[in-house]
C-alpha cells in the first residue's frame, strides 16, 4: 500500500483486485498527476488561492455565493466533522438533499477533511438509505432537514449510522432551526479556516451508488484524481464552456452527471452554478431566465417538454445544451435544433467512468449518433468473446480511460471489467466514419423470430408520431416467436386510447422502420416508471 492519508483504510481494503481493475489510459499531457491530490484544493481552494476568490460560485434562490464564500462555508463544516463529530480520514459520510448551496458546500467539506461522501439522490426512502448506509459503512450523516424523516428512518434500520446533523431547518418548522442536532450553529462556532487534508490522488473520494434501472444497487468508487482527470477530459475538449457561463440542470447533484454538469465543470474553469431544488422543464426554464443561465444539463425528456417554449427559449442567454442519461433521439434532437437555434451535444457516460465518454461538439453533430470517444479515452465494439467487431456491426461497447469501474466489495466487478476494458452494458455499433450509435442495453435486445430488434429504434419509430407523448419498448416471451415488442404508450392530451388507436401505431411504425420490428402490443399507461434521474426502468415493465 502506497501513501495514503486515510486512517480508516475501508475503501482500500474493499477495492476490487488489480486484476480485476481496467487498464487506466493516461495519455493526455493533462492526465499526469502527482502522488498527492485533493480535488477540493484544485476545484475550490486553488480560485482563492489565485486572487479570484471574490468570483461569483453559486446562486439560488435568494441567495449568492463567491468562491470564497463557499470556501469559508466548507472550512466550517470540515472543522464540525473533525473536531466535533469525531470523523477521520476515509471515514464514509451520507449526504442527502436537493440541489442546494449546503448540499455542495457539505460536499467539499467532507472532502477537504479527507472524508469519503456518498450522496444519496433526495427521492430515496428510509430503506434504500439504510442499504446505501449499509453497503458503505457510513458513519455520519448531512442531510437536508427536509429529509430528516427517512434519514432518521434509515439511522434504525442501520448499524453503522449513528452521527446525523441537519442543515436548512426552516424557522415555522417546530424545534428545527435551533435543534441540538443543526449543523448551522455548530459551524457559527468554528474557524473559516482550515488546511485541506493532503491525501493521496489515488485515495477514494466519492461512492457513487448505481441508480437503479437493474435493481440492486452497486457502490462505485472513485479517487481524488478520477474527479480532475473527467474534469480535464470531456469539458474542454467537447463542451468548451468558459468562465463566465452560468451552469444548470436537472439531475441531482448525488448523480454523477449532475455532480459533473453542475458542480465539477463550472468550478474547474471558475465558472458558476444556478441551483434548482425542483428542476422539472418549467422550473429549468424558469431557472434559466432568473439567473441568466448559459450551459444546460438534462435529459431527452425534458428537452421535449421544453421545446414547447421555443420563443421563450430564444431570448435567454442559453447557448450549450447538453444531454445524458438515456439515449438522445434523433427526432428530440431536431424538435430541440428547431426550437432553440441551438445543436444539443449528446453524449454517454455511466456512474462506474464517473462521467461522460463517448459525445461530440455541436459542429459534429449527426442524427441517432452519440458521437465518438472523448479525447482521453478509448472505445471499441466487441463480441462475446472481447474480439473487435468491424464497422456497421452490432455488438458490446467497451471502454477505457484515465477512469473505471471499480465496484465496492461486488461480485459485479468482472461482469463490468473484462480483459482490462469497461463493458457498460450498451449494445453500440461504429460507423465507417468512427461515430458510435446507440442500438439498445445488452439485455434489452429484443430477438423475435430469429430478428434482433433493439427496443430504441422501435420508440423513435413511435415518437415521430403526433399522438405519442412518451413510450417504452420492451420484448416479452411468446411461445411462437421467442419474443414479442412491447410498446407501453402515453398519448399525447386529446388523443384517445383504443384498438384504433392501436392499429394506427402499429400501421405507422411498420411505414417508418422494417415492418417486423412493429410493436405486435400496445399498452397504454398515464406515465413511464423512471428514476430519480430520469432514467427508464425497463425492468419495472415487465410483468405489465
């Protein structure tokens, strides 16, 4: 074991075998980084440091942030974990809360005493934080007083969680500003100053749980130097943004992407967040008229909904639209272009890489395609057998990376990592001009009388139709062709569901892709089951 400065060795002693491990790329000149790393020093401290501490950092509600601010913010409660609450170096700390300057402000407090945060997405219930809580062995707890009932829930049903304090108590809420367990008084008592723990690059930082689309969740870990190495990958060579751009989004902060999109970038180049605790497509709109946002982060879905204030749109500052989470169709990609003037920039990326690694800039943009690999990593389609599939040919993308999956203590582990590359899960194929195309996950490939029908190709067909507001498509088991498609359906306000209705679907997408790929079912339903990140659960369809 290296120089580490974690006393609470948990997360080295559960990292998976080397053997196990990817092989990690560090070719870019900006990958090279030395044995001692805090990315709370390079992100936060590093701006003060260089006299640019009076810059704005973060704005919501009400409220407006400099970088020193939120360095002053962070110092405090990095001093309430070490000296008051007992926290060492390594020890795991749950924080869970909407997107709010606290939540980011805690963030870098745990990582600047040399802690480990695992930030659990807002929506998540006493259980699901008691497994996290569980998974990790987590010992503290900063979380939002409006999430202080699950937390509390999830303390009895753990039995490693005994330190909660709470933050944002609001005045009409009985006993909550001022309760014995509120983190506000106890940092009023501590320095604004405090000297950032000088850990290794190669010690764990951040657990990033697996959001939920296959059921158990998988804890994913990640170093000091994994947060700067995807800050110096994709956001300069692919998003371009500067200084001055104002940052905003939908997803939570405790999801990679969000932590990436809203926090991580803007912060490496100095720039600024706007914080949403509610981000739907109105708020975000909202949002970005109120604080005069330049760079968005959301998913497809949104896009679609706010593409219906185009007008609106054209006359905030918004100029870089970036999309993650499930695949960006090629229609969503032109309601967006037509409505806004403005090129999304797709990409893929996954909470084992930590962020997005295969995308493309605005000017290369092509329909249904999310792009080819980001400066810094690499991509391949693969067989079964890891062989390299030739262009045109459907297969299992395969990364590698200044990243990589590492799972917490799982039996996962060499599911995800095979012969030093990161298989995601994605069936891709590359063109003959290098740009990687979604085709579908690995197991939702739909087979049906000896056709493979990946279940994206068949809900593109479908939401080119006026009457389709949101779909999902699915393979259930048929005795005569192995497989059927599946369409669950929700119309669009002032269509009907029926058996007309059915066969128009079906009619429409037998004219717009080869007729065998028809949903031979249609389901209708008022909404799609997703995660707190907007993801489709498939798996949640079956059985419907």
């Amino acid at each position: 074991m290296s120089y580490t400065a974690h006393i609470d060795t948990f997360a080295f002693d559960n990292l998976p075998p080397a053997e196990l491990q990817p092989e990690y790329v560090f070719e870019l000149p900006e990958l090279q980084f030395p044995e001692r790393l805090n990315c709370a020093a390079e992100l936060l401290d590093r701006h003060v440091e260089e006299g640019r501490g009076d810059r704005l950092c973060i704005q919501a509600e009400g409220l407006r942030w400099t970088y020193a601010e939120l360095q002053d913010k962070a110092n405090r409660i990095a001093h309430v974990l070490t000296r008051q609450l007992g926290l060492v170096p390594g020890n795991r700390v749950l924080l869970c809360a909407p997107n709010n300057p606290m939540m980011v402000a805690c963030w870098f407090g745990v990582i600047k005493a040399g802690g480990i945060v695992v930030a659990a997405m807002p929506l998540l219930r006493a259980k699901e934080l008691s497994t996290i809580a569980d998974i990790a062995q987590i010992s503290h707890a900063l979380c939002d007083e409006a999430l202080r009932a699950e937390v509390e829930g999830a303390q009895q049903k753990s039995a490693t969680l005994k330190t909660l304090r709470f933050f944002n108590g609001r005045a009409d809420v009985a006993n909550a500003t001022n309760a014995a367990d509120a983190l506000e008084p106890l940092m009023a008592q501590a320095s604004g100053q405090f000297q950032t723990v000088d850990t290794a690059a190669t010690d764990t930082c951040l657990l990033g749980f697996t959001s939920g689309t296959t059921g158990v969740p998988k804890a994913t870990m990640h170093f000091h130097r994994d947060v700067m190495a995807v800050c110096a990958c994709w956001p300069p060579h692919v998003l371009r943004a500067e200084a001055d751009d104002v940052f905003i989004g939908s997803p939570p902060v405790a999801f990679t992407f969000g932590l990436g999109g809203q926090v991580l970038f803007p912060m490496s180049i100095g720039a600024s967040m706007a914080l949403l605790e509610k981000a739907g497509p109105n708020q975000l709109v909202d949002g970005m008229e109120r604080f005069g946002a330049t760079v968005v982060f959301t998913a497809p879905t949104s896009y679609r909904v706010m593409a219906q204030q185009g007008e609106r749109l054209r006359k905030t500052r918004l100029r870089k639209c970036v999309s993650a989470g499930e695949a960006l169709t090629a229609s969503t990609r032109a309601l967006w272009k037509d409505a806004t003037g403005i090129e999304i920039i797709d990409g893929i990326g996954s909470t084992e890489m930590l962020h997005i690694f295969i995308s493309h800039r605005e000017e290369e943009a092509r329909p249904g395609a999310t792009g080819k690999a980001v400066p810094g990593y690499r991509a391949k389609v693969v067989d079964d057998e890891g062989r390299e599939l030739p262009p045109g040919t459907v297969g299992k993308l395969a990364v590698q990376g200044p990243t990589g999956c590492r799972y917490l203590n799982d039996s996962r582990q060499s599911k995800y990592v095979s012969q030093g590359w990161n298989l995601t899960g994605d069936a891709y194929l590359m063109d003959a001009d290098g740009y990687f195309v979604y085709q579908a996950r690995t197991d939702d490939m739909i087979i049906s009388a000896g056709y493979n029908i990946a279940a994206p190709e068949v809900e593109e067909a479908l939401m080119q139709h006026a009457a389709v507001a949101e779909c999902a498509v699915i393979g259930v088991a048929d005795a005569e062709r192995g497989q059927i498609v599946k369409a669950f359906v929700v119309l669009s306000a002032g269509h009907a569901a029926g058996d007309a209705m059915v066969r128009e679907l079906q009619d429409f997408v037998k004219s717009t892709v080869a007729p065998y790929k028809y949903p031979r079912a249609v389901q209708f339903v008022d909404q799609l089951p997703r995660t707190a990140t907007g993801k489709l659960q498939r798996f949640r369809l079956h059985g419907q």
